[in-house]
C-alpha cells in the first residue's frame, strides 16, 4: 500500500511527539519512594519534599495510614529516608527505634483523646 506506514513506524513516531513527563523544576525529588507511595502521600495532602519535611516521617505516615490502612512500616522507612537521603535500608537501628517510639507515642495519644 503506498503511504501506509507500518505500526512500529508509527508508535516511534507517536513517542518522538509526546510531551516529556517532568517534575517541577522547583522541586527535590524523593529518592526511594515509588508510584505507589507517592500517590498516597498524594491523597494525604502530602504533594513536596517541603511537606514531608513539616511533618516529619512520623507525621506524615500517619497521615498516609490515614488514607490507606494497609501502608506498612516500608513507608515509614521510606519516608525517613527520602528525607535523610539515604537508601531506606541503611537508616540505623536506632534511628529507626526512634521513628517507633514516636509512632507508638503518637498512637497512644491520639487513643487517650478519643476517650476524652
């Protein structure tokens, strides 16, 4: 057929054209966290590296479990460090027991203020 252009002609055509996904230039990117996570702290309100930074990574996974309850402490360690720069399973024991008692903290709190 003159002029008809095979399909793999037309999808490297197709993805020559499209528009490049980029994020804003303003804003740092959060190593470690992936589609999934991101678009629940999405949910949660949570849209920049600012935030998370407001919250901190007890905060802000709270406000995730809030949205889904079923996000496991992976996020948490995510979180923490996507903030710290580091890869998730470097963060040290301590610093991670620290997240914990914080995590329970907050949970107990928030338990004493709904009996009030």
């Amino acid at each position: 057929m003159p002029g008809a252009k095979s399909k793999r002609a037309l999808r490297s055509h197709a993805r020559k054209s499209r528009p490049k996904r980029s994020s804003p230039p303003s804003a740092e990117p959060l190593l470690g966290l992936g589609p999934v996570s991101l678009r629940v702290l999405r949910a949660a309100g949570i849209t920049s590296r600012a935030d998370l930074e407001r919250l901190g990574p007890v905060r802000s996974f709270l406000a995730a479990k809030r949205v889904e309850p079923t996000m496991s402490l992976n996020l948490l360690w995510g979180i923490a460090g996507a903030l710290t720069n580091t890869h998730w399973s470097k963060l040290s024991a301590d610093y991670r027991s620290s997240l914990l008692l914080e995590y329970d903290g907050l949970l107990d709190a928030e338990r004493v203020l709904k009996t009030l």
